[in-house]
C-alpha cells in the first residue's frame, strides 16, 4: 500500500531530523561554553555575554524544533494491531507538537523525550531487542533526560540578564548556561539516536509495516546451528 509506505518514509525521516536537531542542541550548548571560557566577562568585555546569549537562543530553537519532529515521528509511527501502543503514542504526539509550537518549554521538552522513549520502544517491541540494541542505548539517556527536566530547577535565562548586576559591580564573570542536559547525557543520548534512526533506512520498508519481520531478514539466533537440507529421494536410493 503506497500511503503505508509514504507513513514509514515520513516516520523514519521525522525521526531522523528530530535527531540531528538534538544533537545541534550539543554542540550549540557546547559552543556557548567555549565562548565564555575563551573571553573573561567584565563590563569592559561583554562581546562574549552577548555572543553565549545568541548561541544560548539558537539551542533553544533546536530544542523546540527538535521536541516538535519528535511529536511528529510518534503521531506517524506505524503500529499494526497495537491499539493501546496507538493511542500512547498518538496523544504523546499531538501533545509534543502542540507544546512546541506553543514554544511552552520544560513541558514541551519533556513530551518531546517522551516521544522519543515510545518510539524506541516500539521499536524494540517491533524487531526484537537483539536487533535495537542501538535503540535501547538511546532509550535509557532519554529516560533520564525526563527525570532531570522534571527535577525542580531554575528557570533557565538569558546570560546579560543572569549576570547583569555582577557585571554593573565589576564582578567578572564565566559561566555559561547550557540550554540541553548536561553536556555528556546530551552528546550520549542524542549520537544513540542518530545512529538508531540513521539504520532504519537500511531496513526495507515492509519491515516497519509488518508486525513481525519476514524470516529471511532476521539472521539466526546466536548458537542455533542451521537446520540440516533433507537428501534428496536419489540418495536414499541403493
């Protein structure tokens, strides 16, 4: 069916691109340190506060756009005859995208992560776990982006706005605000998922609409032996 296929092709392409916009929140947050520990901040020398304060701005667009395609591959995830699994990921989708666009923040993030998790765990649901080992690598880093983004925390806020009375008193400066998780959670969690979605497009197609796999593309279980060709009726023959 081509609208199927159009589904999966949507799907694995969503997925794709919410990945990279996680990971451009990594090196955006990471370049927004470097800058900050290259210039001290004084109120002589700003440029730095200024130039963390636009980076710190483009990571929070990626977020919100990554959070949004997130939403977007968990409304168009295809899931067979799993009505229950449907509907999670459906309401988990709509929600996603609708906080997004509201450009809501900590909750729209956490939708976001959670519609990365349903998603992998569909996926290892679908094609088994020794098949998406790469997609439960990625699963555990963004649990526990959701457990961070539902600690208690301050709200993040523009670094010349944060810093604006030190700098006024001569209190030099060097701290940036990352906009993502931490620095290693975010480069873990969003290369794991780079590399689970970027695999799906060497999966035919048919395999993420069929509910099990045909045989011939899944390889045999570690120390299975191959089952043995019967002879044929000739050598049975004296």
């Amino acid at each position: 069916d081509e609208l199927q296929k159009l589904q999966v092709l949507f799907f694995r392409a969503t997925l794709f691109l919410s990945a990279l916009a996680y990971f451009s929140v990594f090196i955006l947050d990471f370049l927004g340190g470097q800058l900050i520990g290259w210039v001290e901040i004084t109120p002589d020398t700003d440029g730095a506060a200024r130039a963390d304060s636009q980076v710190a701005g483009y990571a929070r667009n990626a977020l919100q756009l990554a959070d949004l395609l997130a939403g977007m591959a968990a409304f168009t995830a295809p899931m067979g005859s799993l009505l229950v699994g449907s509907l999670v990921l459906r309401s988990l989708g709509v929600l996603a995208v609708g906080l997004a666009l509201l450009a809501v923040g900590k909750w729209g993030n956490i939708a976001g992560a959670l519609c990365i998790i349903s998603v992998l765990t569909r996926e290892i649901y679908w094609f088994g776990f020794s098949l998406k080992v790469d997609a439960a690598l990625a699963l555990l880093p963004f649990a526990l982006v959701v457990i961070l983004r539902l600690a208690p925390q301050a709200e993040p806020q523009e670094f010349t706005q944060a810093m604006e009375d030190d700098l006024q008193l001569g209190i030099a400066q060097a701290v940036a605000i990352d906009v993502g998780p931490p620095l290693p959670l975010s480069a873990f969690s969003s290369t794991m998922l780079l590399l689970a979605s970027s695999g799906k497009f060497l999966v035919p197609i048919a395999n993420d609409i069929n509910e099990v796999p045909p045989d011939d593309d899944l390889p045999p279980l570690l120390g299975e032996a191959p089952p043995e060709e019967a002879p044929p009726d000739d050598a049975l023959l004296p």
